[in-house]
C-alpha cells in the first residue's frame, strides 16, 4: 500500500501498543531467539524486541512504514518485508512477491521463526487488492513460517465486547478508510470459543480446550489473556477476571470511555465480572501459544490478599439502607486516614476491620476522600437511602457526620447535581425517582385526607374548644354585640 500508514493513521486505528504488551515480549522473548512481527505494532514495541533478540524480521503492509522501519532497524540483523501476507511466500526462495527493505538476511526466513509476534491481529496483514483469503488462511501462512517448537503470541478482537456494550462514541461505528469492503470470512471468529476451536483445527493448541478463564498451561503451553481496554493500548492483560482483577479490567475500560456511553463501563465491568462473564466480554484476548507468562500483565495490576474494594462495600450499604454498617465503616476508614492513609474508597481495600491501598495514593484531605466516594455513588446512579442528600455536597456532609466530622453549609446551585454517567443509569435514576415521588404524593394526599377527617371529628372540635377559651370567648361576645346592635 504506497499511499497508506497504519503507524501514523489519518482515518484508521493506531498500531497495537501499551504497557501489558512491552511486559508480555519481555517475559517471553528469550536473546537466542528469532522473531518476526507481523502488522502494525508501535515503534516503542518494535525497538523493545530489537534490543532483547538477535535477530528481528518484520512484516507491513504499507510502503512508508517500512521504509521508516527499516530505518529503525538498520543497526539489527534483520529486514522489513512489504506487503499482504497473502503473498508472503514461505519459502525465501519461492520466488514469493512481497518485497524486502533492510540490509542483512533474516535468520528465520530458511528454518523458520522462534516467534511469531502478531499481537494487532491479523485482519491488518492484508491490502484492499486481497480477495478470498479468510482468517484461518492468513493463520496458516504465518503458521507455516514458525520452526517447530516455535512460540505464537496472537492478538484477536472481540467482536462482542465491552465496548460494543458500552459503545463510547457513535461516530466509531461509522467505517474508516481501513474499512474497505471484505468478505465476512476474512474477519476472525467472533467469540472465544469459536477463535480456540481455529486454533485447535490448525494444530497450534495439540488438540485442547482452551477455557474461558485461566487457559490451558503445562503440556500444551497454551495461555489466554482478556485484554483491556483495546487492542492497540493494552493498558492491562489478565488470565482471569474475578475479584480484583476485574476493578483493574474496569479500570482500563473507563478510562478509555470518558465520553457519553450507554451504561457505566465501570459498572458495566463489575458486574460481568461478578457474574462470571467479564473473561468473554473481554474486548480482545491475546493466546501465547508454546510459552509461558505470569498471570496479569503488568505485574502489580491486580493486589494479592483478601478483602473487598471500600467502594464497593459502602454502595451495597447504600443499596440497601444499611446505615448501621455505613456508621460502623465510616469511623474507621476516616480513622485509617489520620493514621496516615492516603487512598479514597475506589482504591482501599477493606478487609474486616483493617484497610490496605489499592493502587497510587492520592494527597487529599479526609472531606476530599469522602467526597469523591459521594461523586462516584451519584455517577453510577446507586439508590440513596437519604432524600435530602441529592447532591454531592449534601452526601458529604452526611458521611463525614457519621465520624463526627462538619462539613460547612454551603448554597445549592443546579450546577452541583452530578447525573448518573450512562443513558441506563439516567434511565433507571429517573424511574426510580418518578416512583418515589408518586409513592410520596399519594402519602400526601392520604395524610391531608385523613387530617381533614380529624377536624371534622366531635372530639376534635371539644378539644379545640376546651385549648382555646380565647377564640370561644371571643366568638361570643360577636354573636352578643350582634344582637345589641339589632
């Protein structure tokens, strides 16, 4: 593609990048090994893999990124190979179409690669010019430039994931220039079962299931990770997502969706997680196919320990009007914090009665602690057992009550009301409160009945004559004056 960058795109996705990314070559890549990295991977990714191997071929399809490429590695014994991957031949001497740029011979073109690098996927392994080349075909010809004993690290997009759910911006589901028409076949098999089941019908897995949550290791050397947030910034990868991995998964997935969004993509994540589902709705997966990496990546994403996320405690005590445990867990943590905590409830974990951060510590006050908690319950549209405390400042005032702690007053503006951060959220706010104020109406209307009722009533009238003599008195002496006058 002479006309075409998938590492600087105008109207495309960026190369695959992130931090789980340079932290998975790192713990696989061995100096002996040979590698070639197949589709847009970022620079800083490439020149990472250059400096821990020997020798480093690469494969792109567009014409100034391999110039630019080759560039890079012109210190590295290695060469940039242009082109589709359908025309890259298998053999270096076939006589195969796809040009290489780049000085010296690449130590895996005869024998074949240690590792094959080809974490973007590989539906960017083709040119719009390419017809009738499926997935499976594209596995088949990488796989056959892998030496036997070879290593697989592969990146798949989850066709079904989070962000389909979450759907940050709906100009993304516009097509890209990148977007060219394609056969449905050229796409990769939509789900996770459907991608192992390729795997394991093109020989890479030896005929095992690969499960939904840890993989499958030992023997086989098969690893699965869910990725997060997006394939091209892999900010975390994760064998499972259960317990704490799964708020380092909705971590990463709200930060990439900071824009108008359907449902809470933090909340979103949690509660998939919670339900066993958060390793399929994964928006990709990476499969290291003959190697071995620890479980999360990077390392120090997800705390080891028991315990629960603060935040989460103090929610379902929200959502369930429990105050007696709000005045029992509030005076700790705030008790925590003088001792020299520094974290708000979104990152300390509670475990029984002591408390441990999760994460960065955050330089703030103890009222600042607490009202971010409160921003953060308004935000995910969790039920406030207190009607007066509709807004984050009156939230606070309340929280910060139960340690014994006052919160200045000060004047409400419109400005101030935080609103659920999803459509469903606002959705299901609104409901909520239309219930509660036709519950509250219909109180009201039965309550001025049954005081109209009251002051109908014979025994109310004597008593309200006997407590005010004065009113009697006084309508009386009108009825006496009345009559003198007549």
């Amino acid at each position: 593609m002479l006309n075409w960058s998938d590492l600087h795109p105008g109207d495309a996705r960026p190369a695959a990048a992130g931090p789980a990314a340079t932290a998975l070559l790192a713990a696989v890549l061995q100096p002996e090994h040979s590698v070639l990295i197949a589709g847009p991977h970022a620079t800083d990714l490439i020149t990472a893999v250059a400096a821990q191997v020997t020798s480093v071929d690469l494969l792109v399809r567009s014409a100034p990124d391999a110039e630019e490429l080759a560039e890079l590695l012109s210190e590295t014994k290695g060469q940039v190979f242009c082109g589709s991957v359908d025309r890259f031949a298998l053999d270096e001497k076939s006589g195969g179409s796809t040009d290489s740029v780049g000085a010296g011979s690449a130590r895996g073109a005869a024998g074949g690669y240690d590792v094959l690098v080809v974490l973007d996927g590989l539906e960017r392994l083709v040119g719009p010019d390419t017809a009738k080349f499926s997935w499976a075909d594209a596995l088949g010809r990488l796989q056959g430039r892998l030496a036997p004993g070879g290593r697989l690290l592969l990146g798949a997009e989850n066709s079904f994931g989070f962000q389909r759910l979450v759907q940050p911006d709906i100009t993304a589901a516009l097509p890209r220039d990148e977007d060219w028409g394609r056969e449905v076949g050229d796409r990769a098999p939509a789900g996770l079962k459907p991608l192992t089941a390729a795997l394991r019908a093109a020989g890479l897995t030896g005929g095992a299931e690969v499960s939904g949550e840890a993989g499958v290791d030992g023997v086989d050397g098969v690893r699965v990770y869910g990725v997060f947030p997006s394939l091209t910034q892999v900010d975390v990868a994760l064998s499972s997502v259960d317990g704490f991995a799964g708020v380092a998964a909705a971590r990463a997935v709200a930060s990439r969706n900071d824009g108008p969004v359907l449902m809470d993509p933090y909340r979103a994540v949690l509660d998939a997680a919670a339900a066993g589902l958060g390793f399929e709705l994964a928006p990709a997966w990476y499969f290291v196919i003959g190697g071995d990496a620890p479980d999360v990546l990077p390392e120090g994403a997800v705390p080891a320990g028991e315990g629960v996320l603060l935040e989460e405690h103090l929610l379902t005590a929200l959502r369930c009007d429990d105050q007696a445990e709000l005045r029992r867990v509030i005076p700790g943590y705030v008790a925590w914090l003088a001792a020299g905590g520094a974290g708000s409830p979104d990152n300390v974990i509670l475990d029984g009665a002591s408390y441990r951060l999760f994460g960065e510590p955050q330089e703030l006050d103890v009222v600042e602690h607490l009202a971010r908690f409160a921003k953060r319950a308004l935000e995910s549209g969790s039920r406030q057992p207190w009607p007066a405390a509709a807004d984050p400042h009156a939230l606070t005032a309340r929280l910060a009550a139960m340690a014994g702690i006052t919160v200045p007053e000060q004047e409400f503006t419109p400005d101030e009301v935080i609103r659920p951060r999803g459509s469903a959220e606002q959705l299901a706010t609104v409901a909520r409160l239309a219930d509660e104020l036709a519950h509250a109406s219909a109180r009201a209307i039965l309550f001025e009945g049954t005081v109209s009722g009251i002051r109908r009533s014979l025994p109310y009238r004597v008593g309200h004559a006997v407590l005010n003599p004065a009113r009697v008195i006084r309508r009386r002496l009108k009825r006496v004056l009345r009559k003198v006058r007549r």
